[in-house]
C-alpha cells in the first residue's frame, strides 16, 4: 500500500486532494504511543502517514482524523481497563 507523507498531501489530483488543498492546516505533533514512528490513517482511499514526534501541518479534516483515532485508542484503554485486573476470562 503506498502511503502518502506531509508534503505529497498537496500535490492529491483528485477531488479528495483538492478538497484538502482548500482546507485550512493544522500544526501538531502526532504522539507516538508506543514509539512508532508514523501515524497512518486514510481519507476516501488516500493514505497518509504523518511523522510522531515532529511538527507537522495537515488539512484540518485529517488533524481531526487523528484526534479522533486517539480518543478511539483512550476509550479502548478505559475499557479494556476493568478486564486486565479482573481475572476475567472472556471465551
């Protein structure tokens, strides 16, 4: 699968690519969770991946993209949270 990096994000020929062209960049720092060195994630089947730990300018569309994946992450952590010291056998 070919991954898209910051700067190919403008150069998208499709309609997808023009819409992001369009909108306002978001600077951020992507957190590596466990020391992974790209966040991936897609829009309309363009792929991204975007460098952890360094800053970075995105269409605000993929940096809500991205804080969205990350309160999936928290949430899934919170839940999972009551079955790692349960002892709870699920299966």
């Amino acid at each position: 699968m070919q991954y898209m990096t910051e700067q190919e994000i403008d150069n998208i020929a499709s309609e997808t690519g023009r819409l992001l062209k369009k909108e306002k960049k978001v600077a951020l720092i992507v957190r590596a969770e466990h020391g992974e060195p790209y966040w991936e994630g897609g829009i309309n089947g363009h792929f991204f991946r975007i460098r952890t730990e360094t800053p970075v300018s995105v269409p605000e569309s993929l940096a809500k993209l991205i804080a969205a994946s990350r309160q999936v992450r928290e949430v899934s952590k919170r839940k999972l949270r009551a079955f790692e010291d349960a002892g709870v056998r699920i299966g």
